[in-house]
C-alpha cells in the first residue's frame, strides 16, 4: 500500500505519516513535504524516483506524471487495466493527501502582485485530488487534516478505508477543489474585469427546526471569512438554539448597533426597531430604550455595543426577550441570566470594518447583490433649507434619528426625543400614514413637544408636515429631491420649524 503526501498545511501531517508507515504503507512525497517528513524520521521516497522524472519549472512540474496518475485512475477491479499499468512500470497508489498552495490567503494580503497570485495557483495538487476521488472505489483521498485520525482508526482495524468513507471524502476533495478554483476565478476575473459571473461558498452554521413557518425547511449558512457584526459568527452562551426568525431580526439589530460609537441599545422586533437610545453608560441607553415603547419589546431581542452589566441584566431578567446580544457579557450577568434557560444570549463581535461590504437577496430565480447601505452622513447646519436653524439638541437627535431611520422597513418615519426614539412607523404604502403611526405613538407616551422627525425618503407632499406640526415637531431631517420639495420647506418656515436635507436617502425594501 502506497500513500502520496503534498500538503502545504502540514498540521498533523509528521504524526500521520509515522502512523501510516508503522501500519506497513510506503509513503511517497514531494518537495517540502518530504523534507519535513525526514527531518523527523519518516522514510520517504521521492516524487522523482517514482516518475523517473526531475522537478522541472520551479516545482511548477512535478507530480503531472503517468505514474501517478496512472497509478491513481488505474481500476482495480478490471483487469486490462491493471495489465496496462503492469505494461508501463507503474505501481498502484491507494492514498493521497494533499492540500493546496495558499491562494486565498495570498490575494488576502495588500501589496499582493499579480505575479504573487499566480504563483500561488496549484495545478498538481488539484489534480491529483480529482484522480483519486474519481477512482475512489479503490483510492482513499485526504485533504483535511481534522480526517486523519478516522482514517487511521479504520486502517488498524481493518487495514484500509471503507467504501462509505471513502465516498464522503471525495466528495470532500471535490468541494475542495471547486472552492479552491472558484477562489481563483474570482481574483483572475477581477483582475480581467470581467463580472458576469458570480462565485459564492458558505458553510453551514446548523440545520434550522424550521423556516419563518413551521412547514418550511431551512438551513443556515455563513461565509467563508468572518466579518464584525455578524449573527452567523457569534457566540452563543445559552439558551435555545436560534430559529431562522430569531436569525433575520439579531442581523437587523445588529446592523442597527454598527451605526453608533456612543453606548447604545436597541430593542427589536419583526427586524424593525421599537426602542433605541443612547445613554451615557449602557444601562441609562438600556432604560431609555425600554420607555420608548414597553409593550412592543415583548417577545422581541435586544442588542448593545458595550458589556452588559449585572445591573442591567437585572432590569432586562422581568421581560420575555428571545435574544440579547453584546460584544461581553459580565460574570454578574451571566448568573442573573442563568435561570431564565431559554434566553439565547449572544456575544457578538463588534469593531469597525473599513472594507465594503455586500448585500445579497435572493429572489425567486435570482439574485440581488449591491454595497451594503453602511455610509451615513453627519447632520451638519450647513444642511438646512429653512429660515430657522437647527439648536444644537436638534442637531443632535437628528443625528441620532438620521442613524436609526435607514434601518426602519420604507416607508420609515422615526420620531425622537433626547436621544431615544419615542416613535416608529415602518413599512407602510405612503409616507403620511407611517408619520401618523409614530406620531401617534409618541403622543400615546406623553411627548408633544419638542420633537425631531426623521424620513427615510423625501416627501413627496406638504401633508406630513403639516400633520408633524400638530404632534409637537420642531425639526425635520429628509433626504429631499422631491419636485414637490419646495412645498415642504415653505410649510416648514409657516409653522417655525426646521428643516435639513441630507441629500442621501436610506431605503430599506
């Protein structure tokens, strides 16, 4: 029995060769390998003294070789070809374990060169991969380290693979190999400039009970490099296991929670926000946010960007909550959580991300793919379209209103009050009717005056001003650019408001 080995992750790899040899198998290597191997006391034959044949090209040919793929594809099981290989000099191979030069880690690095990429793509090793799990019937192929212990338990107590295992782990070569040339793909078209063509690997986090109805399957997958703010990388520290609406709503709060530097929270339900505020410490946001709407939060999750604290935890521990999430948990929040067995607490990655991000929404055959929406102007004076300028506290909270808007389902209205959102309308078919859902709310809490009103879109009528002047607003922060815009601003300065436009809308279908 003879094994190739040609890995550049070399994990293990001593420890597995050494085993191999110990349970009777010659062991074949290349370059690197080989040396390593040696160094620590492995008997290794030479790639060369199989093929007859030098490394030629830097190592770029070396195992592209009738004697190893010959001795690879050859089926045991018919006889010509076994007669065919007996013909040529070549002896059979029963083991290959390889993984592949370092691409994507290469095309990772900043001053990365073209002519570094491209050195970097493998050609044997995938090659090599591919014979042997075609011909798996016959070749046990490895290009996990985490296999080699299943595979030698198997040997020593039968003396070789079995047939299912042998399967699973061609099947495990292939995907490797396709990620690895899809990898490669990717960077080459890029650097064409070619785009009509997308590649896309994720890997499954876990099978889910069910999707958003009990009667639809689901799964959930993440991508391959991990990201800040990011569900599908978070840690998990108790409680159930995540259903896939839990899912969708801890990545919207969490989209939420990216926006601010200041201690913040958030309280969400159904992905849209129905309490936020900011605080000097994360338990005054905590609080705030709860007031802005106790009823809603309800069976809803919450999400900060500072430690929760056991005092906090101890204002949070009366409510019903399916989620709460943080980038830290105290060890005094933890135990007063500990009773309450069903509460998923997630600690999340949070830092800033500079690298663009991208969206992407399926459609029933297709798909959508944009930048992700994480750019948000500051709300600066300069801004403002009406005869009266903004205080500063009304600057404040339209910036703070501004940040909470772009994450609210169109049509998006969010009243705010002191750095807390005291009303939400989302979703709704026209803007006025969303404008009266926050209004409304706001009022039902005892807040009529004083208000800052932000819109996610421009208003396309006069009417949402006129209904915000009778609810207590004082200003207005809107993208603008409707042609109707100039009615709103004129509205406006009747009714000694202010008005900004930022000249950026934040949709979010």
């Amino acid at each position: 029995m003879r094994a190739l080995i040609s890995v550049s992750d070399k994990r293990g790899v001593v420890e597995f060769a050494k085993a191999l040899q110990s349970l009777g198998w010659e062991i074949i290597a290349t370059g690197g390998t080989m040396t390593k191997l040696r160094e620590n006391g492995v008997n290794v034959i030479n790639i060369s003294d199989v093929t007859g044949f030098p490394e030629i090209c830097d190592g770029r040919v070396k195992t592209l070789h009738p004697k190893v793929h010959g001795g690879l594809l050859g089926r045991r099981d018919l006889p010509d070809h076994m007669a065919q290989l007996k013909a040529n000099g070549i002896e059979t191979i029963e083991m290959v374990c390889v993984n592949l030069y370092p691409f994507e880690a290469t095309i990772a690095k900043e001053d990365v060169t073209m002519e570094d990429a491209v050195e970097n793509i493998d050609i044997g090793g995938p090659s090599m991969l591919r014979s042997a799990a075609k011909n798996f019937r016959d070749v046990t192929v490895v290009c996990d380290p985490s296999d080699y212990d299943t595979i030698l338990g198997q040997i020593r107590e039968t003396g070789n693979t079995n047939l299912e295992t042998r399967l699973k782990l061609s099947a495990k070569a292939y995907t490797h190999t396709a990620l690895y040339d899809s990898h490669i793909a990717t960077y080459m078209r890029k650097q064409a400039g070619l785009d009509e063509k997308l590649f896309l690997a994720f890997d499954e986090v876990q099978s889910l009970r069910y999707g958003e109805n009990p009667h639809q399957q689901a799964r959930f997958y993440r991508a391959e490099t991990e990201v800040p703010y990011s569900v599908a990388y978070a840690k998990q520290l108790g409680g159930k296991e995540l259903s896939y609406n839990n899912i969708q709503d801890a990545n919207a709060a969490l989209q939420i929670v990216r926006e601010f530097d200041e201690p913040f929270a958030v309280g969400l339900k159904h992905m849209n926000p129905c309490g936020a505020a900011i605080g000097k410490d994360i338990n005054e946001a905590w609080r705030k946010a709860y007031e802005a709407d106790k009823v809603s939060i309800y069976g809803g999750i919450v999400a900060l960007n500072r430690e929760l604290d056991g005092e906090t935890a101890k204002l949070m521990k009366p409510i019903f909550l399916e989620i709460v999430m943080a980038p830290s948990f105290s060890k005094e929040a933890l135990e007063v959580f500990a009773s309450k067995k069903n509460l998923r607490i997630l600690e999340v990655k949070m830092e800033k991300c500079d690298k663009k991000q991208k969206q992407y929404v399926g459609v029933t055959g297709g798909l959508l793919v944009q930048d992700a929406d994480t750019e948000c102007k500051e709300i600066v004076s300069d801004m403002c379209v009406s005869k009266r300028k903004p205080t500063e506290s009304e600057l404040e909270d339209m910036n703070f209103g501004w940040r909470v808007v772009k994450h609210v389902k169109s049509n998006a209205i969010v009243v705010v009050k002191d750095g807390a959102t005291v009303g939400v309308g989302a979703g709704q078919m026209n803007r006025v009717g969303s404008a009266e859902i926050a209004l409304e709310e706001a009022k039902a809490a005892g807040h009529t005056e004083g208000l800052v009103l932000a819109s996610d879109g421009f208003l396309p009528f006069d009417d949402t001003v006129e209904f915000a002047s009778k609810y207590g607003v004082t200003a207005i922060v809107q993208p603008g650019g409707s042609i109707r815009d100039e009615d709103s601003v004129k509205k406006a300065d009747e009714k000694g408001m202010t008005m900004l436009f930022t000249g950026m809308r934040h949709f979010k279908h």
